[in-house]
C-alpha cells in the first residue's frame, strides 16, 4: 500500500465518523473525481521529490527582489569559497553553480571523532537556474561574497519602460 493509499484510508475512516448531513451534501461523483485528482497530484508530487533530488544534492536558498534600478540576488552558501563558484548569464538566464566541500579530518588521532551522532549538513555540487524577466545591463552585473552570502546585482536596461520615439520615413 502506497502513501497515498494510506492518506486516503485514513479520509475515508474519518468521514465515517462525521455527521450524514455534511457528507450528503457533496455528490458522490464529484468527491470520486477529486480524489482521484488528488491522488495524481500526490503521485506526481512523491515522484518529484524521489527523481528530482540525486543523493548528496543541496540547493541554497535564494532571495531575489526587485530594485529600482537593478535586480538583487542573494544566496545562501555557507562554506563554499570564492573560488567554488561560477556565475554565467546566457539568454536571460542566471546560472549559479558552485560545490561545497566537506572538510577533511586531520591526521592527528586526537582529532578524529570516535563516532559521528548527527550528520545533518549537506555537500557537493549544486546549480541554480533563475529566468530573468527583466533587461539587463550585462556588462555591468556584479558579485560579491561576504559571510556564506552571495550578492549579485543586475543592473537593469535604462531604456527599459521609456517610451522612445520612433521616426518614420517616406
């Protein structure tokens, strides 16, 4: 029996225990139908999170907000250096990769732990992808990184929502 299967069952045990009146008051056909489509929703759901996430994948969280003059993104990434990341922009699309690496122990004896009691934290590559909607002053977009925060600016196009004359000929 599936997670969703599971889900379901426990609906159906607890709407035994409602009143008749609430139950009565939604056709049979429709209740069917929405709970197939919440089970595809599910489904689909439960094989994202499976396939989409390879073992040892991180993503770092991302703020994005619109300025006035100029598109702010920071990220997350504690731990990884200058040097582990890469940024490209390639038709209207920032690409952010990097790779935290996990800290190799010493060799001292002293310094090795007898055992590990919670490994939480995670390691390896990562890519993020954001689409930008926004004309870009790509000569002049900037990076800095400072305490695990990377900062991006994009600077946006001047002429971007300026109305400009066009002239037409004969």
């Amino acid at each position: 029996m599936t997670r969703v299967d599971t889900f379901f069952e426990r609906r159906v045990e607890s709407m035994a225990k409602m009143p008749k009146h609430l139950i009565q008051a939604v056709p049979p056909d429709i209740s069917e139908e929405v709970r197939e489509q919440l089970r595809r929703l599910l489904m689909h759901f439960e094989e994202l999170r499976v396939v989409g996430t390879p073992a040892g994948a991180w993503l770092p969280s991302v703020d994005l907000c619109e300025m006035a003059d100029a598109i702010i993104i920071r990220v997350e990434v504690p731990g990884v250096g200058r040097d582990d990341l890469r940024l490209s922009i390639y038709d209207n699309v920032l690409k952010i990769e990097g790779r935290k690496q996990r800290l190799q122990p010493r060799d001292s004896e002293e310094d090795k732990p007898l055992r590990y009691l919670c490994l939480e934290r995670a390691y390896g590559r990562f890519e993020r992808t954001i689409a930008l909607r926004w004309p870009i002053e790509v000569e002049k977009v900037s990076a800095h990184l400072d305490d695990g925060v990377l900062e991006i600016r994009l600077p946006k196009t001047l002429s971007c929502g300026r109305e400009v004359p066009i002239p037409i000929s004969n």
